[in-house]
C-alpha cells in the first residue's frame, strides 16, 4: 500500500488564496500604472459628462440641484463601462489569464482580486472626485455626502457585475458593443437605487431602507458575480 499524504492544513490554503489575490491586486495596479491612459480616460470622460451637462441642458441652479445626482451616477457608471473592456484584454492577449486558470487557487477568488483592482483604480477615484463636482451642481453638503455614500457602496457593484460581461464577450471583435447591451440592463436597478437615496435625503426623508437595499446589492455581487465571472472565462478561453 503507498503511504497516505497528509492533508495540507486549511489555514495554509487560505493563507495562500490569500497571497494569491493579493499579488493579483498587486500586479493589475502596477500594470495600470504604466499605461496611465487607460486610467485617466474613465476619470476625463466622468468629468467631462457632468461639466458639459448643464452647457447643454441648463444651467438653473434649481434645475441642477434636481438633477444633480442622476447625473453624477449616470456620468459615473459610463465612466465605468467604459474602462469594462481592459478588465481581462490584456491578461488574454499576453496569455496570463490562461496560466491563471492553470493556478491551483480558485479562479473565481482571482476574478474576485481583479475586480477589487478595477475598483480601486476606476471606482475609487470617481468617489474621490464626485464632491468636488456635486458643489459645482449646487448640490447641498448632505447630499454630497449621501451621494457619496451611495457610490461607495455601488461603484464595487458596477466593476464586479461587469466583470461578467468583460468575461462573456472576451475575444469576440465587436466586444465593447455587446458588454454594453449586456451590462447596461443589470446597472438600472443600481443607478435607481442610488439616485433614489440622494432624492430621498434632500427632500429630508429617511435613506436607511435605500442603503439597506444597496448593501444587499454589493452582498450579492460579492458573493455570486465572481462564479459567473470564473465561469465565462472558462467558456469564452475553451472557444478561443
């Protein structure tokens, strides 16, 4: 009979997913870094919607102060979309995501690291930069604050739910068109929620149901999108 290998330990495994997303982490940041126009194009194009907005609509400030956060969120989640289709490019085309589906960590813990990175690279500086453009729409402070708040909670929502898209239509010529005829129908139920929550607290309503319903919202794309993710880079690099 051949001896019985001991088990590695659970505390090992995790310890080692652990180190795993963390590198992910790591090396997509560094890798943004160096092509800063990748980065920069998100943040210029969500500046760039909500300046040019009341040019084009109208400038009252009532009009504004209405209006205001529908157009941060809406400027926010294109911003989103629009940097969607890097998620996984340049993994597929040097051939790193293939060694990460080899890895013997979970793929899904991985995807999971990659839309962290996403996040703290797209998301993030648009939560940083919303205050500044909600004084410019005569946003009061408390509607600033919940405004960011709410994209707090839902710009991870965005990058993880659109990480499934970025997996589904990886590879395919006309990818960018799909993503968003795919991804645009699963954002409503966010951007409705956060501008809902931003009404609510400027007409002195309580917003605990709003964020309770947004909280509920990244709780479930933390736990179910990195699967759907995992799973259609498996079906999408199997048909490349």
């Amino acid at each position: 009979m051949t001896p019985k290998v001991p088990a590695m330990p659970l505390a090992v495994v995790r310890v080692s997913a652990w180190r795993a997303m963390a590198l992910v982490v790591r090396r997509d940041l560094r890798a943004s870094l160096r092509q800063r126009q990748d980065l920069l194009n998100p943040l210029l194009f969500f500046f760039m919607v909500v300046t040019l907005f009341p040019l084009g609509v109208s400038p009252e400030v009532s009009f504004l102060q209405q209006a205001g956060s529908g157009i941060l969120w809406v400027a926010a989640l294109l911003s989103t979309l629009l940097s969607l289709d890097h998620l996984f490019r340049h993994d597929f085309d040097d051939g790193t995501l293939e060694q990460m589906v080899l890895q013997p960590q979970p793929l899904f813990l991985l995807v999971l690291a990659k839309s962290v990175a996403h996040w703290l690279l797209t998301g993030l500086p648009l939560v940083m930069l919303a205050p500044v453009l909600g004084v410019m729409l005569h946003l009061d402070g408390n509607s600033i604050a919940i405004l960011c708040l709410t994209l707090l909670i839902g710009t991870p929502v965005l990058s993880l739910i659109g990480a499934i898209g970025a997996a589904l239509t990886l590879g395919l010529r006309a990818g960018g068109v799909l993503l968003s005829l795919l991804i645009i129908p699963l954002y409503i139920p966010v951007l409705i929620f956060g501008t809902g929550t931003v009404a609510a607290a400027a007409n002195g309503a309580p917003v605990g149901g709003y964020l309770a319903l947004m909280m509920a919202f990244l709780v479930l794309a933390i736990t179910l999108a990195p699967f759907a993710s995992a799973a259609a880079l498996r079906i999408s690099l199997s048909n490349s």
